[in-house]
C-alpha cells in the first residue's frame, strides 16, 4: 500500500497558547480517522502563532514564517484546511494562507504543473452561525485554483446554534453524523491521494 502523510492548517485566531479551539476539536476528529486509515498525520500548523506576511510569493523576505510552513504543506501528500467561521467568512489567517499558496500558479514545472499537483486537500469548518457552506465553497475554490484535488464530499463541519454560548470543543460526544461524514472524507481523500501519489497528472 502506497504510504500518504497529512498536515493541517489551523485558521483558528487564538494562539496555541491559549484553550483549544473547536477548529482544533474538528480537526484532530480528521487527524483519528486518517490515523486509522494507516496515514500518518503530522502536528497541526496554529497559522496565527507565525509570522505570515501579506504577499501573493513564496517568500515575502524580512522573517517570513511562509516558507517553512510552505514546505511542509508540500512534504505531504493530504492538507487539512481548517478555518473557523467569523462574520460569516473564513478566518483572516485562513484566508492568508490561501494568498500565499497563489504563488504556486507561477512555479510549474515543465510539464506545467504546480507543486501541489498531486496533492488532495479537504476542509474543516466550525462556527456558531451560519457560513459553512460558503466557506468551504471558498476554500474549495481557492485550493483548486492553487493545484490540489478536492475529492467528493471534501468537508466536514459543524455549525452551533447562531449567537450560542456552546463551541464544538463544548461537546460531550461528537454527533453521529459528523462522525461519519469525517469517515467518508477521510476515506475519499486517502483513496485519492494514493490514486494521484502513483500516478501524478500527465500536466
């Protein structure tokens, strides 16, 4: 069996050092499926608690924290997009990180691919208003542009009760349905991405 890694992005806009936030909550559900799909799974990216400079390049100079995270993204072979919902749109960081990845429209090879070409991307949103449906259209939408796979049903979220005082972090037990919809996307992501990582597009 072809061996696949994944890393997540967390848009989340608390600091690691703060409490765990629910985009963490749902992305660590993903982070246990892939697991049990024989995939390892990479420590999460908390884009806020690095130094991401505003630019559409890979590299925007004076310590840009990008690159590394750049490179990581593409050391792997499935990214989990994670993003809460805020004002009913992405994160701010979410969104920068998608920015950044524009960059890779002007890096292919010679076969006019980009780097991220044989990569799979799924998106996980949460948020206690509504906005998850457009949200990972979005996101979707972005990361197709920049040269991932979206496979079928290529996010899970969770959406509260609007202006509600409990987070899915809060939860006493995942429900049903979101644990399943993360098996089936975890499932469909794997399947692919062992599909692109034998066989890339001819470009």
């Amino acid at each position: 069996m072809v061996k696949l890694k994944a890393i997540a992005l967390n848009g989340s806009l608390k600091a690691s050092s703060n409490e765990q936030s629910s985009t963490d909550a749902l992305i660590n559900l993903l982070a246990e499926k892939f697991s049990g799909l024989e995939i390892e799974v990479s420590p999460t990216i908390r884009l806020v608690d690095h130094d991401i400079k505003p630019g559409v390049t890979s590299d925007e100079g004076n310590d840009d924290a990008w690159p590394e995270i750049r490179d990581e993204i593409l050391a792997h072979d499935i990214l989990i997009f994670g993003t809460p919902i805020w004002m009913g749109q992405m994160s701010s960081v979410a969104k920068r990180a998608l920015e950044r990845m524009d960059a890779f429209v002007e890096e292919t090879d010679d076969q006019g691919r980009m780097p991220s070409y044989s990569k799979v991307a799924v998106v996980a949103v949460v948020g206690n208003e509504d906005g998850a449906h457009s949200v990972a259209a979005t996101a979707f939408q972005a990361l197709n542009d920049t040269g991932f796979t979206i496979p079928a049903v290529a996010a899970c979220y969770w959406v509260g009760e609007a202006m509600g005082s409990v987070d899915f972090k809060d939860l006493k037990s995942t429900p049903s349905k979101i644990d399943e919809t993360a098996a089936m996307v975890t499932s469909n992501a794997a399947h692919l991405a062992r599909l692109l990582k034998a066989d890339n597009y001819p470009g």
